[in-house]
C-alpha cells in the first residue's frame, strides 16, 4: 500500500513537473484561427479544409491529455476562475451576461487547469 501511495505522489510530481508552454501557445493560436474562421466568409475557397485541420490540431491537443475549455457564447458567473472584461451590451436583457470573447483560453491537462482564461463578458443594461 506505501508502494502504491508513493508511485502516485511520483506520477503527481512528474505532471507538476511537464513544460506546458508550447501546449499554451498552441491553444491561444487555435483560439485565434477559431476566431478568425468564424469571421470568414461561408463561400471562402479552402475554409472547409482549414477547420477540418484545426480539428485534428484539437484531436490531437485532447489525446495528449490537454483540454481547452468552450466557454464562448456561454453565461457568466462572478464564481468563475477568470479574468473577465465588461463591455455593455444593449441587446441583451438587463443584468444578462454572456462571454463574447476569447482573449486565452482556460487550459487543463489532465483535469487540471494550467492556465485560467481571459474573456470578455457583454452585459445587458
């Protein structure tokens, strides 16, 4: 039993341990080719095959054990563990908040976060 406690303070120390700077530049740049589709226009030559590669860039972030968490377009709470950036919005209701932006994204590698993310938040007046 201290054989197994201890491999498992190992295996803990190794994963605080692992470089994740490249893994980090790579989400903020998937974050701002995300974006930059996004703002494209449908009939674009070639954007079909350009998500279909930041797919697989994503696939592969994933089996590596890295996950960057989907919070666009999704409602704020004070609770989060982010740095947020109010901007008012006239077409939401009164006291609605939405994340509009990705500015970093939250990280995890292997169910923890390694890098908190940064966001805009529109809210209604």
């Amino acid at each position: 039993m201290q054989l197994m406690n201890a491999e498992r303070q190992i295996s803990s120390a190794k994963v605080e341990e692992v470089d994740h700077s490249l893994a980090l530049k790579v989400a903020d740049e998937i974050i701002r080719i995300q974006k930059n589709l996004k703002n494209m226009d449908p009939e674009t030559k070639g954007l079909k095959q350009l998500s279909a590669s930041v797919e697989r860039i994503q696939d592969n972030f994933k089996a590596n054990g890295y996950e960057i968490v989907d919070m666009l377009n999704k409602p704020f709470d004070p609770g989060m563990r982010v740095t947020a950036n109010f901007r008012p919005d006239e077409n939401l209701k009164k006291g609605e908040q939405i994340i509009t932006r990705i500015i970093k994204p939250q990280v995890n590698f292997k169910g923890v976060m390694i890098q908190a993310a940064q966001v805009e938040v529109s809210v209604g007046e």
